[in-house]
C-alpha cells in the first residue's frame, strides 16, 4: 500500500474512497498521512523488522496504517475485527508487537485487551480522543513530524496469522530482504499478472481488510496507481450500484457473496450496468457448480478462481473457459509443485483423494514457533500442507473433497475448531465436545457442536442458550456454533483422540465432497 511514484504522478486523485461514506483518500494525503506515521512509529522506537498491529473496521485510516509499516521495514498484523480481547491479546503478545492502533469503533474492546498485553507501549486511536500517555489519538501524535520519508525506508510487509488444528492462531512470516519500498516481494509481481491488473484501475474491496487476499489486492491496486473503492460491509445491492457508480473494473469476492448477489430480484440485478467489470476474482472458498455457472451467465466469462494459503505453499487458478471445461476445480498449478500423498507419504493416483502437499513456492514459517513450522513440513523439509484433501485430473486440474484439519469455511472466513471445542470442555456442564462444519446454503458451512453433557445435565433448550452465550463471551461471533446438538457418548479411539469424522459425516450424508 506503499504510494510510490504515484504520489506525486498522481497526487490528487483518489487512492481510496469509502463506499457508505464517500471520504476519499488522495494519493498525495496517503504519502503524507503514513510518512507522519513513519516518523512517529521510528520515535516510539519501532525499528525494522520490529512489529505493530492494527485492530479495527474497514475505514478510511486503514490502508495508512499498513502503508506506514510498508515503508518503514516493520512487520504488521491486521487482526480480525471481531475478536474478543483475550482473543486480541493473544495475537498482540504472540506477534510481539509494540504499537496498536485500533479506531473509536473498537475502542473498548482494544483497551481491555491492553490490560493482557503488558509488551504495548503505545496505542494510537485513528478517529478518537488520546486517554493518558499511552492512548493517543492519532492525528494529534503524528501533526509534529515531517510529510517526507524517514531517512532509512526499507521494504515492510504484513503479518497475517492463520489459525491451526491446536486452536491458536499461528503468525506466518516471510523474510524480508533491506530493500527499497518500491521493490515488491516477487509474489506481488506474480498476482499482478495472474489477476490483470494494470496502470488506472478501479477496485472494488467488499471484505474486510484484515483478509489477506483483500489485503493484497487493494496493496497491488495502490501499486498500479489505481483507486480501491472499500466497502465498510458488503450489500449484495450495494455492491451492484457502486460498481455501476465507479465504472469498476476489478473486484474479488467470495462465493457467499456470489449467492447473495444471485438472490438480488431479476429487476434489481438488471438495473446497474455492470459493462465496466474486467476481471473477478473468487477464492477462500470453493464455489458450488450452480452459483458458479449462473455468475458467468450473468457477468459474462470474466470470472477467475484461484486456490492458495496465506501461508503461500502453492497457487492454482483457472479461467472461467478452462473452469467450464473442468467444472468444480479449482484450477491448475502455477506456484510450487503439487504432490496428492496418502497417510504414508506415498504418490496417490491420478483422480484419487489424498492430502496436498506443495514442495514450497514461497518461503515462511510461523513465527517464533519452529515446532508449528515444522508440523507443517514433510519430514525432509522440503514440501508443506495445510492438511486440504482433493484429487488432480488427466488434464492437471486440482479439485477439492476434503479438510483433514477440519478446518470450517464460513462465508470464506476460515473458522478452526479447536478453539470452541477447547473453550467448551471448560463449561461446569460438558463433559465432552466436538466442532465442525455442516452444510449452509447461504454461508456453505456453519458451524456446529456437538456435545457430551455431564450427568444429570438435561439436554434442553435452557443449557443450549447458556452453552451458546458461554461461548459468544470468550470467542469472535463467527466462532460461536449457530446450533448444539447432544450425544450421550462422544465417539473418542482408545488412545483419546476423537474420532470426529463419524459425528460430521451424520451431517453431509451422501455426498460425494465433504466441501462446498
């Protein structure tokens, strides 16, 4: 989100508009705006390579907040908007970060997660009053230092976390070489390509900036001197409009999205003109055949999918020709090497299901945990797997069927179970419990628990709402299960592991993927 030759090229146009609100962000406010930044966040005593989070909702002040660590070689963490503080406060000790900075909206929730994060010395409010020395608003504290660049600028980039089967969520860093802000990690040279990205664009942002694919996006559309329109939340009408409104020509979405849009009336769909769209991209989820073929009906052979993890192991994609011709994939590899292996590190068969393991495209580990970094490698170190499960075809294309790690995709927010399941087990009333996803016909998967009471506990409505309120205090909400069901005995091998694929398989029935 580093401005760069644009900031003068390009000074007065727009860099960022707020869908709902309409503020806009020029080029020449954004240069200025994370320079001021910069030259506070070096006076606090953040120096490269050194970390700071930023906690709040898609607004205005965002993309400063990331172009100011882009600038300066630090490492930043956009943390999910919706956490807890507990939640907050575990990733603000874990990155190790120095600085938040969080908005008015937030506030309340950053401030009590302040009080578990003892490494914080300073906490900047991007539209609120300072509180004491240490809670500064961040106009105030920035109005003193210079609109130019630090003297020693070196390239930064974030730190997303991704959570695991162990239900914390795991830091993945990528080494950063000294060098200058306007030299890209290769891997941003590689999505500019693959996605069509070009010098004027118009990019329409409808998730929350604390994904990394919208993260990278609106990152590249700054870089290529374009404008990122930024929903604050996505309406399905909305989005139609603003497209029309701002002649958009780039967007991404996720496949709920796509439902929803499909929802709209015949006469409202009709009424934006949507001629302007070049590309649309889709991802974090795989996209149910039928959505699929009626978005390109209705916008036309412009749709690319791509599959990857945050971590960056690898990267498939596909067209909306190719996907037609092989429909359900989630395209053909184009980073890293993909080996399909089964429980013995063996090559399984074209066609057949097995665990994906890519040999590496882009290097990572989780940070400051080597033993999570090597849980996610081969035993010789050369390939890495986030635990997904799919089969390739005779013409190369991958298709998903399974989540070994059982991992929940939401309306394309990645929900890991662990987490409800370890918070559940603490309630005075469960003896025992299971999470995991089941099919949603909006969202494609809710989440769902299914729990062992302890004697004399009845299995009634009353403990359904006290078990769901327990969970709603301690966990982000798309954490906490939309339902409970009750067994008498949960399904546990011998050694205690649960044996949770026989509890979800009740759910999905017949169907041949355990995916939608």
């Amino acid at each position: 989100m580093y401005p760069g030759k644009h900031a003068t090229a390009r000074a007065g146009q727009a860099a960022v508009i707020m869908a709902g609100s309409g503020e806009t962000i020029t080029y020449g406010e954004l240069e200025a705006r994370s320079n001021r930044l910069a030259h506070l966040l070096r006076a606090h005593g953040v120096r490269r390579l050194d970390h700071y989070s930023i906690y709040m909702e898609n607004n205005a002040r965002y993309v400063e907040c990331c172009a100011a660590g882009e600038r300066s070689g630090h490492y930043y963490t956009c943390v999910n908007s919706f956490l807890t503080a507990e939640e907050l406060a575990y990733v603000l000790n874990n990155s190790q970060s120095k600085v938040l900075i969080t908005s008015q909206a937030k506030r309340a929730v950053a401030l009590a997660a302040l009080a578990l994060s003892p490494g914080i010395e300073l906490c900047l409010v991007v539209d609120g009053p300072g509180e004491g020395d240490k809670i500064l608003d961040l106009d105030a504290a920035t109005a003193e230092f210079p609109a130019t660049p630090i003297a020693d600028e070196s390239l930064g980039t974030a730190m997303l976390y991704s959570s695991g089967t162990t239900g914390r969520p795991k830091g993945i860093v990528r080494p950063l070489a000294e060098q200058p802000p306007s030299q890209k990690l290769p891997i941003f040279d590689f999505l500019v390509k693959l996605w069509q990205y070009r010098e004027g664009m118009i990019y329409l942002s409808p998730a929350p900036l604390y994904h990394s694919a919208p993260q990278a996006a609106v990152n590249l559309t700054i870089a290529m001197g374009g404008t990122a329109i930024i929903m604050e939340r996505f309406d399905a009408e909305h989005y139609l409009q603003l497209v029309e409104k701002h002649r958009v020509t780039h967007s991404q979405l996720v496949p709920t999205m796509f439902s929803r849009l499909l929802k709209l009336p015949d006469a409202v769909r009709a009424r934006c003109d949507l001629s302007s769209l070049e590309i649309a991209i889709h991802a974090a989820a795989p996209c149910p055949v039928q959505v699929k073929e009626q978005m390109i009906e209705w916008w036309g052979p412009i749709i690319h999918e791509y599959y990857g993890a945050t971590e960056g192991l690898g990267f498939t994609a596909c067209n909306s020709q190719e996907w037609l011709a092989h429909k359900g994939t989630v395209g053909r590899v184009l980073l890293g090497k993909l080996h399909v292996l089964d429980d013995g590190m063996k090559e399984r068969p074209t066609g057949t299901p097995g665990t994906l393991w890519f040999e590496t495209a882009t290097p990572f580990e989780y940070f400051d945990d080597p033993a999570k970094t090597a849980e996610a490698r081969s035993p010789d170190g050369t390939m890495s797997t986030v635990g997904d499960v799919g089969y390739v075809d005779a013409d190369g294309y991958l298709y998903l069927t399974d989540r070994a790690t059982f991992m929940i995709i939401s309306g394309g927010v990645n929900i890991y179970p662990q987490e409800c399941e370890n918070l559940l087990i603490t309630h005075p009333k469960v003896a025992d419990a299971a999470v995991f996803g089941v099919p949603n016909p909006d969202l494609g998967e809710e989440v769902k628990a299914v729990v062992q009471l302890m004697p004399g506990v009845p299995a009634d409505a009353a403990t359904t709402e006290e078990l769901l309120a327990f969970c709603s205090r301690h966990l982000a909400r798309q954490k906490v299960p939309r339902s409970i069901d009750y067994e008498a005995e949960l399904p546990r091998l011998p050694t205690g592991k649960l044996y949770k694929r026989l509890l979800r398989d009740r759910y999905w029935g017949n169907r041949t993927s355990r995916i939608v």
